[in-house]
C-alpha cells in the first residue's frame, strides 16, 4: 500500500509501541490515562500553554515574550511546526542554532516546550527543484509555495525530505529534557489531493485492498455504465467536482475518501515513529487535528500517544439566534471532546482561539466571558493540556488580524488576552481541591450514553445525501444536543467497542449496518441496553450496498417494524407529523414504518398518502428497549422529546437543559456552561455549594459547584 520508506517507518512504529485505547467507564470520571498519556498529570491536572513563533520575531525579544507568558503563569510554549525554511534553508543544510537558543530562553523562563515538526509548510527551494511534491486540487489546479498544506503526503520524494528533516530534529531533541512533548504537523488531512502522486498511491492501495481487480469492480458496481476496469493501473481518482451531471460510482468515492483519510494516518504515524526512535522516557507524540474532521479519520492512525484538536467557536455562525455568535458554535467543543477523549482516556485542545479571528466570513469579537467559559468547559469535559493560538498578535502576514493573548505591541494584554489569564488561575486554584479518586455520580453514571460514530458511514452519506437538505455534520449536531439535554455523559465509540459499558446508545443515521453489527445489537439490547436507531439507519450493507431483500433489511426485527419506503420533500411542500398532541414540521428525510405486533408508534405522519404511518416506534427487547425514529423534523423538537422519552421510561432521572447548556463532573465538581444567548435557571440542590460563578447562568458564563449531600 504504502512505499518501503514507510512501511520501514511504521514497523519501528509497531516495536516501539503506542498508546492503547480504552473504553470509556460508566461509573468512573473519564478512561484512565494510558502510558504515554499520564505524562501529561505529573506535574498538574490541566497544563497551560501558548503558541510562539520565534522565527516571526528579533531575536532581541524572545527573552522578553518568554519570560512574559512564565509571569502570566503559562506552564509551557509551542514552537517551530511552520519553520521548515529557517530549520532548513538549505536543501540538506540544517540550522538549529535559532530553536536552540529560543528553547534555552524558554527553559529559563520555567516553560516547558512542545515542539512542532513543520511539514505542512515545507521550504520554497523544494517546490521549485521538485513541483510534483504540490498536490493537485479538485478543479485540476496544482499548488504552489505560500500558503500551507500544499504539499502531497504520497508524494515519494516529499515524504524523503519529511523524513530527512524529523530524524534530524528527533535527534537533536528527542533527549532535551526541555521538550516536553511532539506536535507533528498541523491540522492534518484538511485538503483533497488528485495529484498524479495520489493516484498512483490510490491504485496500490486498491490492489492491497481487493488483491485482484474482478473483487474491485464488484464492490464499485463496474457493471453499470461500462465503468469495469481490466486492471489497477488503470484507475482513475474519482472526482465528483469534475464529474459534471452523471454521478461517479458512489462506492469508488468512498474507497477514495478512505485512502485519503489511511494516507494521512500514515504520514502521522511515520513521524511518530521517527521521533520515538530518539525519544528519551516522557516525550510524547501528538498531532492537532481540527474538532470537525471530515477528510480525515482520527481512529485510523495508531502512533499518538493521545490526541489533541483545534477550536474556533466565534466564526460568524449564529447557531442560536440572538448573540450566540459571539458565544460560539455550541457543539464543537462539546462534540470534540467526547470524540477525542475515548481514545485513550486522555486529549488536549492544542488551540484555542484566543480572541478575535481573521478567517471566517464574518469575525466578531467574543462575548466578554466566552473566551473564559471555553477554557472550563475543556477542563471539565476532561482535558490534560490546552493551549492558546497564539501569545503575540502577528504584524504582517495573511493572519495579521489574528488576536493573541498580547496585542500588537507585544506587552499589553488583548481583553480576551486577560480573560484567558485570569481563568488560568481560577482553574489551578480549584484544581488543589479535586479529588482524583473520586467516582462519577450515580445520578449521571445511570444516564451514560455512547453515541456510535463511523466516518465511513459519514462519507457514505454526503456521498449520496439525495435531498440538499440533508447535511450530516447538523443532522449530528442535533442528536448530541438532545442527548446533552439529559444531562448524560456522552462518548463518541466505534463498532468493535464494548456497548455494554453504556446504559444508552444512540446511533443516528448509521446508514451501513452489516449483520455482525445488527447482531451486536440485538445483544446489547437482550442484556439490557437501550438502542436508539434513527432515518437512514440500516439502509445498506457494510459494502454500501442495498440489501437484496426488503428495505433496511439487516435491522426490521430488531426494530419490530417494516419500512415501506422513503420520503424527501422540497421546502415548499407541506409535511407534518404528530406526536402527544404536538404537530411538527418536516422535509428532510421520512422513513415510512409499519409497526409489527408488540411494537408501539410513538410519532405518526399527518398527511401525504402515507398519513397514518409510523414515523418513530419503540419497543421492548429482552431486557432493554429499541426506539426508533424515523422521521428528521424541521427543528429537532420532536427527536428531543422521544430520545428524552427512552431515558424517562427506562426509569432514569435526567435533567432539562436548553440547547447549548451542558453539564459536566469532574474530581468531585459540577461545571454547567451556557452557549444560549438567553440565562438559564438550574435547579441545583439544596446542598450545593457555589464556587465560581452564579445563577441564573447567564450567556457566555459558567457555573462550578459541589454536591455536599450523600
């Protein structure tokens, strides 16, 4: 699949060993750490950082800037991941003196360093001596030097020259006990690549994938429209921006989403591996994916030892009318680390937005207490390590509206700059007061809920949405909301995790179900869990295939229904639905079912020639129940009062917490934050003692406080 030089990589990869993953504890806070993770909790439970870039800056102020983020009570700096050209300058001449310097002022200063491998920006000399290491956009255009990530990962000789560059750096690092820590590349898999170098790629992986081109074409359908191919070399990447008004083979498509996404876990792993062949005990490796991964899978690459995101809720979005957009996107952070952290029981937020930003298509300033309200509820959703982008606000450069902990003069705090510090500390005096030992509530423990996550699934769906109505990233956005209505702890698990570990499991829109899943299943259910199933689950087979039976076929006796078919509808159409004696909206996406003996219909559809039809059923199974909701409503408010339903009659207490409200537990704290534009009202008990904030919970605010009864 992948070249010598990689594969040599990844087998040191393999002996040296990586961070095992664990499944997340119902009754416990969060997974235990695993090795190379607990690293991060030996000095606090929380570390605190912010990203310099030395190269940017006389070197007459480094001493200055350093010693300023140690006073402000940062605990370490990043360094040196878009440095290639002055790590480099050169080809094959290397200059180290500069970071050496800048990590000595650094370690002067008391602040550890996390150093940055700087492959997604390589040096102007590459891209001139060799133009096929650029990658090739969707529209044919290839790439030049000046902007990041232009590069191809399959590129052979670019992947010669990462080599060459992070072995020399693992080196001459990898026993400085300075660094702390390894960041390798940034934000990888963002971009698409139809460079020459990828197909080639894409053909080797296809022939490891299949072994011979007659079980290619079969999964593909190359009997339709003649598209069989006679052998791998013929392969083409399939590209649906180029494919004009017939559609490309749904199935090519999403073999090219997964070889993109086994590309860049690869490119990460093989740093990995490079760096902990000269890593002294205690370094660790990561890599900052974005907290909305699309054209990457995180669960693919197995060489971090934890993993770590970026965050930037204030973009222009207003998710929740009003001034919610200053407050931010309310599930990226939520949704991120419930992503992240069953990893291995530990991430960080590599970058948090610190201030204004320059990037979105409108960059409003944060609301005054956003900014302090993100760093909480990081910390209380679990994070080890969070660091800002970035302490100095740039001069020059595409990014120079781009607000820093310090503004434009390199000494005064920004407004968001001093609510950053002052948070920092808030959080390290609570955090004398945790109690590590401590157990998550009974209360909350009973409410656990696993959220079943596939990116395959989610390629599949955007690949073939068949209504421009259907988005898949809000269509979650919406189901994670309800769940955190509850007051549930909520993990995002994959299918070969342990259901069992979780009273409620959700899983929406899971389109490819193959028997061995829906068998799974219906095993959890029997022994007592509670399923949620919702539109589209169960449409087609592991191979992204229809059924050659009836309708969602793997699942019907699961759900003790029959589907009868399907319905999209356009905007101007009238659609309703019912439920309890509420009427609902929707044009989305409708499963048509028929409830089977013993199953009960919960919502029913109120009009076109399927009025009368279930939209969402329930059942019990063994000892637990199935639900089942068929129908996507205009503003989500009918899934929100049946997903509440299956915890109410399961006889579990929950809460009623608005959209963008969330509670979260951690060393004995409770921690509520509010993304709504409106305060909210928590009913807390009586016993609760009050340590930071106040209620009602007002927007962009939080709230900490601790049970004291039994």
């Amino acid at each position: 699949m992948f070249r010598p030089l990689l594969t040599a990589v990844l087998a040191a990869a393999a002996m040296i060993g990586t961070a095992a993953a664990t499944s997340a504890e119902p009754g416990g806070q969060h997974p235990a750490p695993v090795q190379g993770a607990a690293l991060l909790h030996q000095r606090e439970p929380m570390s605190f950082g912010a990203f310099y870039y030395p190269e940017q800056w006389p070197r007459s102020q480094w001493r200055r800037d350093f010693n300023g983020m140690a006073r402000l009570g940062f605990d370490f700096t990043h360094m040196a991941e878009f440095s290639w050209t002055y790590l480099e300058p050169e080809e094959g001449r290397f200059d180290f003196e500069w970071l050496d310097h800048a990590i000595e002022l650094a370690d002067k200063a008391g602040l550890r360093v996390i150093l940055g491998t700087p492959s997604a920006a390589p040096p102007s000399w590459m891209g001139e001596r060799y133009p096929e290491v650029y990658r090739v956009d969707e529209h044919g255009q290839r790439h030049e030097h000046g902007i990041r990530a232009e590069v191809s990962l399959a590129n052979p000789k670019y992947e010669a020259f990462v080599t060459r560059l992070v072995t020399a750096m693992a080196q001459r690092y990898g026993h400085d006990r300075r660094v702390w820590g390894w960041q390798v590349d940034n934000e990888p898999g963002t971009f698409l690549d139809y460079s020459d170098s990828a197909r080639e790629a894409f053909q080797r992986w296809l022939r490891e994938r299949y072994g011979s081109i007659d079980a290619m074409n079969a999964v593909w359908g190359g009997s339709f429209w003649s598209s069989r191919y006679a052998r791998f070399k013929e392969v083409r990447l399939p590209n649906a921006t180029l494919a004009a008004e017939d559609k490309l083979s749904p199935h090519a498509q999403l073999d090219f989403a997964r070889f993109q996404a086994d590309t860049t876990a690869h490119f990460l792993d093989a740093q990995a591996a490079l760096i902990k062949r000269y890593a002294r005990p205690g370094q660790w490796v990561t890599t900052n994916y974005t907290n909305v991964t699309t054209a990457t899978d995180p669960r693919r690459s197995h060489g971090m030892d934890f993993p770590t995101f970026t965050l930037y809720p204030v973009a222009g979005a207003n998710v929740l009318g009003g001034d919610s957009y200053a407050i931010g996107k309310p599930a990226n952070l939520m949704e991120a680390a419930a992503y992240f952290r069953p990893m291995t029981g530990t991430f960080g937020v590599m970058e948090l937005q610190p201030g204004q930003v320059n990037w979105g298509a409108i960059n409003p300033q944060p609301m005054p207490g956003a900014v302090s309200m993100w760093i909480w509820h990081a910390f209380s959703s679990g994070a080890s390590l969070l660091s800002t982008y970035r302490y100095r606000h740039p001069l020059r450069g595409s990014e120079m509206y781009h607000e820093g902990i310090v503004g434009t003069d390199g000494v005064t705090l920004s407004r968001t700059g001093r609510e950053f510090v002052d948070t920092m500390h808030e959080i390290k005096s609570l955090e004398a007061k945790l109690d590590a030992q401590a157990k998550l509530p009974s209360r909350m423990a009973a409410r656990y809920t696993g959220y079943l996550w596939s990116h395959d699934v989610f390629w599949d769906l955007e690949i073939q949405p068949q209504t421009t109505l259907w988005h898949s990233w809000a269509y979650r956005n919406t189901y994670t909301q309800v769940v955190k209505s509850t007051g549930a702890p909520m993990d995002f698990i994959a299918e070969d995790d342990d259901f069992s570990r979780y009273p409620f499991l959700i899983a929406p829109a899971y389109q490819m179900v193959s028997e061995a899943l829906a068998k799974k299943w219906r095993r959890y259910v029997e022994q007592g869990g509670h399923l949620i199933l919702t539109s589209r689950t169960g449409q087609k087979n592991e191979l992204g295939h229809f059924h050659e039976g009836p309708w969602y076929a793997p699942i019907l006796d699961l759900i003790g229904a029959d589907v009868d078919g399907f319905d999209m509808l356009p905007s101007s159409a009238s659609a309703q639905v019912t439920a309890g004696g509420k009427t609902h909206a929707w044009h989305r996406w409708a499963d048509i079912l028929s409830p089977r003996p013993g199953t009960v219909m919960l919502a029913t559809y109120a009009d076109h020639y399927y009025a009368g039809k279930a939209a969402a059923t329930t059942r019990k199974l063994g000892k637990g129940s199935v639900t089942m909701i068929g129908v996507s409503t205009d503003d989500g408010a009918l899934e929100r009062d049946i997903v509440r339903g299956v915890y109410q009659r399961a006889g579990v207490a929950i809460e009623d917490l608005p959209p963008g409200v969330f509670i979260d537990w951690r060393g004995g704290f409770y921690f509520m934050v509010n993304y709504n534009p409106q305060p909210f009202a928590p009913a807390l008990p009586a016993a609760a003692g009050i340590v930071h904030g106040q209620a009602p919970l007002a927007p962009a605010q939080t709230l900490v406080w601790k049970d004291a009864s039994p």
